[in-house]
C-alpha cells in the first residue's frame, strides 16, 4: 500500500487540527510501539457538531447521523496520532477502536454508528485498518456529545541511537 498521507490526499481527506483537550490529559500517548488516543469527541474547528442522546425519534440524533459523528471522531484521533509521530506513514495497523455512543434508553444500534468510525479507518488503512473494537451505549457523554472514540494503533519501531 502507498503510504497513509498518500492515500488520505487519493480519499481527499484533511485531517484536522488536534482537538484541544477539556480536561486534564493530551490528546495521545506513545508508548512502546503502540500510540493509545483519548477519547476523542466530534469537533470541527474547536465545535462540537451535535449533542444529545442517539436514537430513532424527534429531538434524538438519528443513527445515520451518530455515524457521521463517529468518523469525525476516528479523523480527530488520527490527527492525534500524527501530532505525536509526524506523519502517519509510521502507523503499521490499527489495532482497537472503542466507540461509546450516548444512547437512549431503547436504542441497541451502537455497533452501527461505530461503522462510521471503523469504515474511515477501512478506507484509509486497508488490510492494516481491520481491528478489534467495543461500541458501547452510555447514559452521557462529556459536553453531552453524542459519541466519542478513542484508538489504539502500533506503529514502527522506535529507533534506539
């Protein structure tokens, strides 16, 4: 495969600038050959796109919508990973994606508005895209954002001068 910043200019996807963090942590870690997110939110631009509780109903987000939410989550988190590597020609495979989705009490379709998290990473890793990955319906989420993801990614080997 060309390199992942090739193929996110094929895709015609920009990543955004780091979403900056609302409490006390940073936006990745790297440790080891692994780069762990925080969970990050649906912002464009420093705003959040939605709030609110997801499901099929007036004044709910609907499940389509959730999953377009979940995808600028997954960006968000590789513009994390690339703050902290540089580029992300140095990520070898995405390994986990945790998707929590803010729910209302009877919606059950959470695996589905992770897609939208799991299909963008698909599409820009290939093979290498293809992961391990929770979706989980919660009571809230912070800034009563409808969904948040966080990754997990292995990348190459650090060099040891």
């Amino acid at each position: 495969m060309a390199g992942v910043e090739a193929r996110l200019a094929e895709l015609g996807i920009t990543l955004p600038d780091v979403a900056a963090p609302v409490a006390a942590y940073v936006p990745a870690v790297r440790s080891g050959d692994y780069v762990h997110t925080s969970g990050q939110l649906p912002f464009v631009d420093g705003a959040l796109q939605a709030t609110g509780k997801v499901g099929v109903g007036e004044g709910l987000v609907s499940p389509e919508d959730a999953a377009g939410y979940a995808r600028l989550c997954a960006l968000n988190a590789l513009a994390a990973v690339r703050s902290l590597l540089g580029s992300l020609d140095d990520v070898v495979r995405v390994v986990k994606v945790v998707g929590f989705v803010a729910s209302d009490p009877g919606f059950t379709g959470q695996p589905g508005v992770i897609n939208g998290a799991s299909n963008v990473l698909g599409e820009i890793f290939g093979d290498a895209g293809v992961h391990a990955r929770s979706a989980v319906g919660v009571a809230v989420l912070p800034l009563d954002s409808p969904v948040e993801v966080e990754i997990l990614v292995e990348v190459r080997t650090q060099r040891r001068d």
